[in-house]
C-alpha cells in the first residue's frame, strides 16, 4: 500500500489536507513509520540470517542449511534454561509470528489508511470538493495578490452553490420539524438537513478511535501474548532494573524439533538449538509501536471531542459571529437574529463545518477573510433567509479593512526559516548528524559483522556462527585482563547498548526535533503564516529594489491584517485593566493580549534548553556510564598522555557467556572472547557527541537569553525606534512623536507585532525590517491611530491619549515622511 496515493499532479504537487493533524498522525504518520518497519523486517529476513542453529558436529553444511530453514518455516518454541526439554509427545508452545511480521505490519498500515479512504470517497459523493477549497486556501503563497480576491469569490461561490443545492424546498410541517430536530437534535442526518459532512467526519473520526485501541487486541492475537499490557511491563522491568529483554514474548534464544527420514523407512528426530536475530527487531518494532499506539489513540480521542462542539447551536454561533467581529462586519449585538439566521438557515453545520476545517489547515487570518466574504454575499443575495423586522446593514456601510494579500508565487523556493539559528543549531543541524550516525552505524550493523568472536578450535562453522549471533544479541560483559573472569554463580556488568545505538541516535534525532514539531503546530493556531513572511523577506525579489518595495507592502498588509485581528475592542472596565496589567507586568498570556506568539517561541525555547540538558543524562542512562563527565576525563587522559579510549565506556574486547543444551538435557557452558569493531564507531561518535552538545547547551540557553529581553517594553522600543530614527521618520522619541510611538509599540504592535520583527530582523537584513516597518508606521499613522485615541483604550503608562492622526492637511507643522530606502 502506498500512503501518497492521493498526490496532486496538476498545480498543487503536495499532500492533501481535507482533514485535521490527528487524522493525519494515523494515516499518514503512522502508516509511514509502519512501512519503513516493514522494510526493515524484510531486508534482514530475506537478505540476511534471520535464523542460526546449534547443530550436532556430525552435521554436514547440507545438514546445516537444512536445519536453519526447517525450523525457520515450521516454527519454533520457548523454554527457559532453568526448565527441562518435554518429551517427545508432549505439547509445545510455538512461536510462529515472525515469519509474518512483514505481512502484519502492512496489514497495520492499511488498516491506519481505511478511514481515509471511507472520508474521501464518501466526501467526494457530496457535491462539494473540501479537498479543493481547503487546499486551495491553504496554498494562497502560489497566486497572485491580484487574483487572490478572485480565487476566493470563487470558493465563495461554490459553496454557496453546494448550500442551495442541498437545500429543502419543500414546505409542510413535518419538514419542519426534521429541519428543527436535526438543528437541535442532531436526529435526522442527511445532505437536505445540512448535517452529512459533519456526522460524516465525525463517523471517520470514531473509525481512527476504534482501529487504533483495536490494534492492541490485534497484536494480543497475532503475538499471542498480553500484547497490551506490554509497555507497562518493559518500565516496570526497567524501574525495578530487571532485564526486560528476558521474557517470552520476543525469545532470542528458542528450540526447535524436527525429523528426518532415512532410508529403510527410518526417523531420527533432532532438537537443536536455535538463535533468533530477526527477535532484536521484532522487540524495538513493537516496543516502539505499544508506545506509539498509546500516543496515537490519546491523540485521537482528543481531536474527536473537539470537533464535537459542532453540534451544538451556540457554539456555532460563537464561531461565526467571533470572525465576523474580527472582520468588522458587525459592530455591537443588534445583529444577533441577522447572523443566527445567517448559521443556522445558511451556513448549517456543515457550512461552519467547511470553515473550521480550513482554520485546521491554513490559518485564522483566511477563515475570517472566507466567513466575510460569504456574509456579504449572504447580505446582497440571499433576502429569504433574512429574519423579518430587521434592518439589514450593507457590506459597504461597514467600515472594513483592507483585503488580506499573500505573496507572489515562486518568491522563495528554497528552505525558509521562522526561528532563530540557535533553534537551527537544534533542529536542523544537530538532527541531521544524528540521523548521518545513525546510518553509518547501522550500516556496520545490519550489513557487516559487528561483532567476531574467538571460539575453540572444535567449533565447527555453524557454531562460530551461532556463537557470534548469540553474543551479539545477548550482550557481553568487560573484564579488564589482568583480572580473573568471575565463576558462574557472581554477577556480570553486561554490556547491552551496542545493539540500540542505531535506534537511541534516531530517537535523538526525534528529540531535537520535537520542540519544532510544537512550535509549528502551535503557531499555526496563531493566526500568521511566519513561513510565508520570511520567506518573502529572504527571497531574491527583496534583492531588487523594485520588486522588494512590493513585497515589503504585501507583507505590511499581512501582519496589519493579523494584528488588528488579534485586537479586542471591548470598552469594558475589566479588559481596560487587563490590558494595563499585560502591559506592565504580563502575567495574562493570549491571542488577544498580544503576547500568544511570543510566549509560545520563549517556552519553545525552554524546551530546546531541557532537550539538550536532557541528552546528557538520557547518555548516562543509556550507556550505563557518567557520560556527562566523558569529556573531560578525554582530556584529561590526552593531557597527561594517557590511552583514553582503552576503557569500559566502550570496550572493543569483551566476554561472553552461552550455555547449548543437548540431547538427553545435558546443558555445556562456554565462554568466549568477542572483538567488537562497532564500538570503534561508537566511540569517536559519542566523543564528537559530547563535545557538540555542549557546545549546542551553551549556544542554545544564549539564544533563550538574548528573547528574555524582550520581556521588557523598553526594549520593544528601542528595536523599534531605532530604524524608525534610522530612516527619518521621527526625530526622538521624547518629542511629540513619542506618544505615538509608544501606541504604535504597546497598542499596535504589541509583544506579538515587535517579536515577529525582530524574528524578521534574525532572518533578513536591516534595510528590509527597515522598510517593513516604515510600511507598518505608515498605515497606522493612516488607518489605526484613531483608534487608540479613545479614553477607553488607556496607555500603557496611564497618561491620557493623544490626539488622533490622520491623512488631513490641518497640522500645517507636521513633518512629512520620508520615503522608504530603496
């Protein structure tokens, strides 16, 4: 099965997004890290040994070969040392799942799949095309500022068309009241009641529920095992410091039985001893998957609750009439009958339901630019659903904003960037040499031998090779050689963590890269597209000063359009102190305290500073050492000349203990001297670590602590005015300018506004930012000051308000701007 099946090859070539980030972690996410399992399995099932047996010396290389594939088609079982081999007659507990592991996992992917699958076919029979409105708004960075008004007429237009065409037309009283018990109830489902893509999407949303939670009972059948409960057995085992590896549900170690006819109608049966390699995956796949299953099904329950507040009236209601006041197409509450008729006799559930759905996938900015637009074509064209006695206010008597623009298609095709270089020291650049080691050492592992093991002369081939086999999976144990190798009765410090380097430098790889993964879901719900905007201001059209002096203003329009967005309007006593206390002190955190975005980076930023803290004991733990200090005890030992990598840390000569039963239960222990020429890699790797992670700690809490300073409002100002002195546009701001400079800052731009400049500032150079803000200064000495000169609105330092600045000529002293730097 093929999870890009619905790849667009027309003028969108990217995945579609007609759902929601937990639909997406099932069938997406989950059903490519299903396939990588499954490739994984099957390269070292059907390239390599997924099976080595201990056979009798008499055995010839045909016997040999003959034993590894039999027991490895006919099954084998478990049984711990400590127990006798059972007879002949008596009944054993195979194990049989590994052949089919592959097909298992493949099986687990299309079934993440299926309720895709049902939603887009389903969906597709509606008459309305979600995947096309929603990709086609959240792809607004390939169309022109010129036709991007068109584009969204047009999505307008189609649903307006999908509405009437799904409209009940009949009149009667039972028509009546299943239209008024499907709005309240929810008891009559169906495309005329405008209610069948919610339930619809909701139906999909308890298919991921059901296959997910239902996974874990499928593992309990197909592993034969309490597959359920098994992540709570491993961290039990390993808060107890008890070896989690030794159970039966993934045995490395198995017996096999089988039977040979000779001639004359003679049978032998033979009972070899068998290692299992491919069990080394087959326990981290499904370890990793138990965990990953809990995330996923956690997640998914989640995301269904929160769309089942589309059921219910108000707060439906809520959600239209919040875009429409962010928009400014209603003023105060006179409108409530006008825009409840306007949700529930136009709109519906489904019509609100299209909406969110694009909010879920582009940003708030678009959805109120969408709501507006079909309000106003809800005022012009549809006066049949206008309540009666109710003075309706047209679109142009409202005084609105101007019309979000995006940017020019093709501006920056390359990697953009909306963060800092610390964040990129993290995430990008530490990630992928992580992922680089974690190649090469799997590589040595999976394709060269990892380890070669000195056995007796005796040994014939086959038992070199289980020799080698069972002691890398197994683990083996450093005694230095001066000391005496302890009896079988004492304890050994087993060496384990060579066989999960690879997966231990992968999952750090994931951990850098986690606090990305938040800061790009979590900013996506603030409203601004901080990708588009850098990426804008990087591109080769800011080369030119031209094209840039476009740009610049397309981008003002932008971050105007998502800070007045953001602002509340209420004139109540309690927002006013609100305000002055966020202004102050900050201890309220929001989207309309203007401090979301801000807030949101500096905890990103902590979680950088704790993942890379982290890293160091998470090493210690790992390999069972004081990695922490491994370093400087490098140093210490090169400074006094001293072999510093002949040590415990990673030992390339260990031993190994193994014990073969025989027929009759007798039971022969060997020990072994193994050469371990992956921990050649694994040393100068983890030296280089070491060195680099302090190195990234260090970077990394001076990047968090160059951010606190924005904490402070003085600091806000200076950024600010410093390229406003800088192009001439005030002269300082303890003149006249000031008062307004300081509304511009803390009631226009406010912490939100100033941070995505100065992230701007990180990522551009100083005549762009310079520009972008004389462009933003501009509109709102134009458009917005007036709206800070209302006594209701306080400063932010409790003086009285200036007066308003607008576009007339009456102040013959005021001072012209200077044009932009070109």
């Amino acid at each position: 099965m093929a999870p890009f099946i619905d790849i667009l090859g027309r003028a969108w070539k990217g995945l579609r997004c007609d759902d929601d980030f937990y639909d997406r972690l099932s069938h997406r996410y989950t059903s490519i890290i299903l396939l990588v399992f499954t490739v994984l399995v099957s390269t070292k099932q059907y390239v390599g040994d997924p099976i080595v047996c201990w056979v009798p010396a008499v055995f010839t290389g045909a016997h040999e070969d003959y034993a590894n594939n039999i027991c490895w088609i006919s099954n084998t079982y478990y049984m711990p040392f400590e127990e006798r081999i059972p007879g002949a007659e008596l009944p054993r507990a195979h194990i049989g799942y590994y052949q089919w592991v592959p097909i298992m996992l493949l099986l687990q992917s299309l079934l993440f799949y299926i309720p895709t699958i049902v939603w887009r076919l389903m969906s597709g029979s509606t008459g309305i095309d979600v995947h096309m409105i929603v990709n086609a708004l959240g792809g607004v960075d390939n169309l022109n500022p010129e036709n991007r008004e068109k584009v969204i007429k047009f999505l307008v237009r189609h649903m307006d068309r999908y509405f009437d065409s799904n409209r009940e037309y009949e009149k009667g009283c039972c028509t009546s009241i299943k239209q008024m018990l499907a709005k309240y109830c929810c008891l009559f489902v169906g495309k005329r009641y405008g209610n069948f893509l919610v339930f619809l999407f909701l139906f999909c949303k308890l298919l991921y529920m059901a296959n997910a939670i239902g996974q874990f009972f499928l593992l309990n059948t197909f592993l034969g095992t309490q597959y359920h409960i098994y992540g709570f057995d491993v961290i039990d085992d390993m808060a107890n410091n008890r070896d989690w590896t030794s159970h039966g549900r993934f045995p490395r170690v198995t017996l096999c039985d089988f039977k040979v006819r000779q001639l004359g109608g003679n049978i032998h049966r033979h009972t070899v001893q068998c290692t299992l390699p491919i069990n080394l995956f087959n326990e981290k796949i499904y370890m990793f998957i138990w965990f990953w299953l809990v995330l996923v099904a956690g997640a998914t329950v989640f995301g269904f609750f929160t769309w089942m507040s589309l059921l219910f009236v108000r707060e439906r209601n809520h959600f239209v009439r919040k875009n429409l006041k962010l928009m400014q197409k209603i003023a105060t509450n006179s409108e409530t009958k006008m825009t409840k008729a306007f949700n529930t006799k136009y709109l519906k559930q489904d019509g609100v339901f299209i909406l969110k759905l694009i909010g879920r996938n582009t940003s708030d900015v678009v959805v109120a630019e969408v709501v507006a637009e079909l309000w106003d074509h809800f005022i012009k064209n549809k006066p049949q659903f206008h309540p009666k006695d109710t003075e309706v206010m047209q679109p142009e008597e409202i005084q609105g904003m101007a019309p979000f623009v995006d940017i020019l298609a093709g501006v920056w095709k390359g990697i953009t960037s909306d963060d800092d270089y610390y964040d990129r020291l993290n995430h990008r650049y530490t990630a992928l040499l992580l992922v680089v080691f974690g190649v090469l050492i799997g590589s040595k592992q999976y394709v060269g031998d990892p380890i070669v093991c000195w056995v007796p002369g005796v040994f014939t081939g086959s038992h070199k090779e289980y020799a080698n086999q069972y002691c890398w999976i197994k683990n083996t144990y450093f005694m230095p050689f001066e000391e005496r190798i302890p009896g079988p009765s004492l304890p050994r410090a087993h060496i384990g963590y060579y066989q999960w380097v690879t997966l231990m430098l992968f999952l750090q790889a994931l951990l850098f890269y986690f606090p990305r993964i938040f800061w790009r879901l979590m900013s996506s719900a603030g409203g601004i597209d901080f990708n588009m905007i850098v990426g804008a201001l990087w591109g080769p059209a800011c080369l030119d000063p031209e094209k840039r002096e476009g740009t610049v203003k397309t981008v003002a329009l932008h971050v105007d359009r998502f800070l007045m967005l953001k602002q509340d309007y209420s004139k109540s006593k309690l927002v006013r102190i609100k305000e002055k206390i966020v202004n102050l002190i900050c201890p309220f955190i929001g989207k309309e305290y203007g401090n979301y975005m801000y807030y949101l980076y500096l905890w990103v930023k902590v979680f950088y500073v704790c993942n890379v803290l982290g890293q160091l004991f998470l090493l210690n733990a790992f390999l069972g050492t004081f990695f922490h200090l491994y370093g400087f005890q490098v140093i210490q030992d090169l400074v006094s000349k001293q072999e510093w990598f002949e040590s415990g840390r990673f030992p390339r000569v260990t031993l190994c203990d193994f014990k073969v039963r025989q027929l009759g239960g007798n039971i022969h222990r060997h020990t072994v001297q193994c050469a371990l020429p992956i921990n050649l890699f694994n040393e100068k790797i983890y030296m280089f670590l070491w060195f680099w992670l302090v190195y990234v700690c260090a970077a990394t809490i001076w990047g968090l602590i160059s951010w606190l300073g924005f904490l402070s409002r003085r600091e806000r100002k200076s950024f600010v005015a410093k390229y406003l002195k800088r192009l001439g546009i005030i002269n300082s701001t303890r003149t006249g300018d000031g008062k307004n400079v300081r509304k511009f800052i803390t009631k226009y731009l406010r912490p939100d506004g100033a941070f995505i400049l100065n992230l701007c500032s990180r990522n551009t150079n100083d005549i762009v930012i310079g520009e972008l803000i004389a462009e933003l200064w501009a509109k709102f000495m134009k458009d917005r000051v007036h709206l800070y000169s209302d006594r209701s609105l306080l400063d932010a330092e409790g003086e009285p308000p200036a007066e308003p600045v607008g576009n007339d000529n009456d102040n013959e002293n005021e001072k012209p701007e200077k044009p932009l730097m070109s």
